[in-house]
C-alpha cells in the first residue's frame, strides 16, 4: 500500500503526501506550486482555460499527451503520470514552438484563454495521428474545448496551421526516454491510499482490490474520469470525503473484440473506446466525437456516462438500442444484465451498495440490421442533447422483422419506445404510409418535459423526425446516410471552412 500520490513534473518525480480527497488539480498547481499560468474560468470543464497536457507511457515507451481540464481532474487520478503546464514550455528565454507560433500569428489578445489554447496543441503537437498539415476540422475539434471571447479563431488556427506543418520536435522530445523512465518506475504494483478510514483519496490496482475496498466503504464515491464527479465538488459543493479513483485498476479499462460483441472496460475513455465503437457502426463515432470536447473525452468514460444514469448521457440510447449487457460486480460476486434494466427511475439505478459496473457487453451489427444514432443539440460541439435517438432495424426483403427504438431526453431515464417498437414490426421503410402508426404511437410511449434545452412539444416532434430520418435512411443502401439534420462529413466541413472565406 502506497499512500502518496506520485507524479513527474518538469522531469522530477513530485510526491504529495497530504492530497485531499477532492483536491483539484488546478488548485494544486495554483495554490501549492504557485504556478498561476493555468488559469480558472468556467471551473465546469467547458472553457479549456485550464487545460494542462497529461502525458502517460505506453507499453512501447512512448509518451502520449492528452489534453485535461485540471478544474475538474482530482490530484490523485494524476498519480503515475506526466503534468505539463504552460510555465514548462519555454526553455530558457526561447519560447516554445506553439508558443513562438501564436506569437507570430497574432493569437493572443486578454491572453485569458491562452494557456489552455497553448496547451491544446502542445498535446496536438506531440498526437502520432495527427500528420503534418492536419485539416481545419483536426484542428477545430482539438480547440472545440477551447473558448476565446476576443481574439477569434483565425489566428489561432493560422498559428495551429504553422506549427503542426512539421514533426514534433522540443524539450519534451528530447527527454522521451528519460522521462518513460521515470513513469515507467512510477507505475508500480501497490495500492494507492491516502488519508484515513474516515477520509481518503484511494486508487486500488486490481479488480479483486477495488472489490474489497467497495465493499468495506459502499459510501464511498467511485470516480472514472471525474467529467461528472468533478462538477459535484467545484460547483454543487457537495461533500465528498471518501474517494475511489477507478483509473488505476489494470484491466478495467480494456477493449476486447470476442467475435459476434465488443468488450469495453467501465474505465474505457471515450477517445480509447472511439475505434472499438465506430466498427460496430460510424454513427457512434460521429456521437462520440460531439460528446464534451478533446479535454472531456480523454478523461470521460462510457462506463461513467451509463452509472451517472443521466436522462440525457449520449451512450446509454445507443447502448440500449444495441442490446448491450452491464456486467456489475460486488465483493468476489458478478451479474450481467440488460442495459436497459439499469435504469429503474429518475436518479435510481439498478446498483447494489458496494457494487460496480465492471464493463459493457455491446453486440456487432447481424446481417440485415440497420443502426442509425443521432444528437440533437443547441450546439455542434461542446452540448449536452435536447434529444438524441438509437435506431436498430432487422430488415428482411424489404419488410422491418424488428426494431429496437430507444431516446434519451423524452423521460426520467434514457428509455426504449415499446409501443413505437411494436408498430414498426411488419412497416416497409420505403412506404412512408406504414409507419404512420409508429409515429402516432411515439407520443404513448412518452410524456417529455419542457426544460432550457426544449419543450415537450419540440422534443416530441424531433423524436418523430428522427424515427422518420432513420426509416429513410434504411429504405435506402445500408451505407447511405440522409442530411437532414445534425450531420456533417469531414469533407463538407472543409468546404464549409473555404466557403466562409477563410
Ligand atoms: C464540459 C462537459 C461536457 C460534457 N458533454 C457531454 C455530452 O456531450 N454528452 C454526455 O453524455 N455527457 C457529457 N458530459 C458528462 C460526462 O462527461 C459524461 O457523463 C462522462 O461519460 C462521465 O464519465 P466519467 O468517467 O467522467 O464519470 P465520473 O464523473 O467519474 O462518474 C460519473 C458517475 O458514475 C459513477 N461511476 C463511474 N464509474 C463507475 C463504475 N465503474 N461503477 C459504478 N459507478 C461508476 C460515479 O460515482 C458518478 O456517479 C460532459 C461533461 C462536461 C464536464
Ligand atoms: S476552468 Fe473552464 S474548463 Fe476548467
Ligand atoms: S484572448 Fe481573450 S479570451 Fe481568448
């Protein structure tokens, strides 16, 4: 058992003996270091002002940064890894390269947002996919965490544009060896605990040592990427002073294809669990990347989107449509059961005290089946769906032989349209004429509220749409995708970008 928190900062190792249990990251660095280049703004994760890169080594002795929202990433779940700020970047009096680049194209004016922007695409600079000349929509999706009120985008995309035209090549590229060291003995086989039985910060490294310690403390808080946990501490002040911190524990997190169904982890991130999920079907992919931002995705998980139990979380229609099963553990003890049957109420879930969600079950596509999933948002990026809906259509000769509908944002909970389900048995999706009753029976199966993200009447009407959006779809090749709503191709984006007269 370990019970300090370790992490490698400006190539030393830093332990924290004393780390709270919600201690932010950014308070860390604010108030312990002193280092005051990461800024606080919205402290909700939304604006990126405090955005810092998090590098972790793989098993090949890269290091891989990824960009975090230090507002709402707790000290502890940084144990093991990397933390580099925009005080890091500089090397003596020479700015670095993102640094220089922003400088010359004029990136900058309050420079509120900059070290979060700077800090962006350091980790864009250092991504292996990224290429040299990466596109406007790489590019726009890598700052969509990023909010500027003043300056405007251009320059920073001309700034963008300028540095990532060339390989990665800094203080950081030089000490890649060096540093994977220093993480690579950091990443050690104890348990991590810090505090005492009352009021901890604990980080277990198996399963079967999570298991034990749930079961010990099933009033403890879990905690995957803090996406969600984070904003109960910094915005609803909610105490929480037993912390389980799920990243540590090998295997949790895994990505397995077992033929006819995909295995993904609890602590699966949404960026590792992105390839997995885009060969069941490109629709989810294209979900997945309008969830959060960079920053979000690369700390969020699907398996905290689906405990969180929000009505509005973007997996759990998809995942409910596919037919997914939730395997939960407690204690030595396992179950596995339809994700749907998850969602009891409004708030309530189907979770035992001391007991986790372990992983997803989620079925590959069957010969004959169409899978459509669409968000509906007041923004592209960076929104939480006014309504999203998850289609699975078996079709033979033409003739729809079952069909599994499910919405999120229509109820209490993310839920299936049963009646709307039934009435589509038998309909042709080439003859608008018969689902007519399907489209009736939209409004039996659910009574949506009116709220800031959209009235009863609005969601209702949208549900239909994209009931009538995945028929038509369907009625045509399985590949072919309609654009009526919420979709945009990486190709059209560009040409939309030319055509502003960029
Ligand atoms: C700026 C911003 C934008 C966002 N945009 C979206 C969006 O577009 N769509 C969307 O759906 N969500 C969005 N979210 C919400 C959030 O990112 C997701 O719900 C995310 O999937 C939560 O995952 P996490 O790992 O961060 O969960 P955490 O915050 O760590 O945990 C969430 C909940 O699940 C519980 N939990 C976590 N893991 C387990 C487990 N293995 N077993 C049991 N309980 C567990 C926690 O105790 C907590 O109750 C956004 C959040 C932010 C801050
Ligand atoms: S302060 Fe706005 S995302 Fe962290
Ligand atoms: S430069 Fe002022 S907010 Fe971006």
């Amino acid at each position: 058992m370990r019970d300090k928190v370790r992490m490698v900062r400006k190539g030393r190792i830093v332990e924290v003996a004393d780390a709270g249990p919600t201690e932010t990251l950014l308070d860390y660095l604010r108030l312990r270091e002193r280092a005051c280049g990461t800024k606080e703004g919205c402290n909700e994760g939304d604006c990126g002002a405090c955005t810092v890169a998090v590098g972790e080594v793989g098993p090949d002795g890269r290091i891989t940064y990824r960009p975090v929202n230090s507002c709402i990433q707790f000290v502890g779940q940084v144990d093991g890894k990397e933390v580099v700020t925009v005080e890091d970047l500089a090397e003596g009096g020479t700015l670095h390269p993102v640094q220089q680049a922003m400088v010359d194209h004029h990136g900058s004016q309050c420079g509120f947002c900059t070290p979060g922007i700077v800090m962006s695409l350091f980790a864009l600079y250092h991504d292996e996919a990224r290429g040299t000349a990466p596109t406007r929509t790489t590019i726009d999706e890598w700052l969509a965490g990023n909010l500027c009120r003043c300056t405007g985008y251009r320059p920073i995309v001309d700034a963008a544009r300028a540095v990532l035209a060339g390989p990665p090549d800094d203080q950081f590229t030089r000490a890649e060896a060096e540093t994977a060291g220093l993480l690579q003995y950091l990443n050690d086989r104890s348990d991590l605990f810090v505090g005492n039985q009352d009021a901890f910060f604990a980080a277990p490294r198996s399963i079967a040592s999570l298991a034990a310690l749930y079961e010990r403390h099933p009033d403890a808080t879990l905690v995957a990427g803090a996406t969600d946990v984070g904003l109960w501490i910094t915005k609803q002040f909610r105490p929480v002073a037993k912390l389980i911190h799920l990243g540590r524990v090998e295997d949790l997190d895994r990505i397995e294809d077992v033929g006819n169904a995909v295995i993904i982890g609890a602590t699966a991130t949404y960026e590792k669990a992105l390839d997995a999920l885009d060969a069941i079907d490109q629709d989810i992919a294209s979900l997945i990347k309008r969830i959060g931002s960079r920053q979000v995705r690369a700390s969020g998980t699907v398996g905290g989107n689906v405990a969180n139990g929000s009505p509005i979380g973007d997996t759990p229609p998809v995942l409910i449509a596919l037919g997914a099963t939730l395997e939960l553990v407690r204690g030595e003890t396992g179950r596995a059961i339809p994700i749907e049957d998850f969602f009891i109420d409004y708030g309530k879930q189907d979770r035992r005290p001391g007991e986790f969600v372990a992983g997803l079950l989620v079925p590959k596509l069957a010969l004959g089946q169409v899978f459509r999933a669409y968000k509906i948002s007041k923004r592209f990026d960076q929104d939480i769906s006014a309504v999203l809906g998850a289609f699975l259509f078996t079709i033979e000769n033409g003739v729809i032989r079952d069909a599994r509908v499910a919405f999120g944002g229509m109820a209490g909970v993310p839920k299936r349209a049963t009646t709307v389900e039934a009435k589509l048995i038998g309909a042709v999706p080439a003859q608008a004429s018969s689902w007519h009753d399907a489209f009736e029976a939209m409004a039996e199966d659910f009574t949506p509220l009116t709220d800031m993200r959209a009235s009863a009447h609005y969601r209702l009407e949208t549900a239909r749409a994209l009931l009538a959006k995945a028929l038509v779809e369907a009625a045509g090749a399985s590949s072919e995708r309609t654009r009526l709503i919420g979709r945009r191709t990486a190709a059209e984006t560009e040409v939309a970008h030319v055509g502003a007269g960029e």
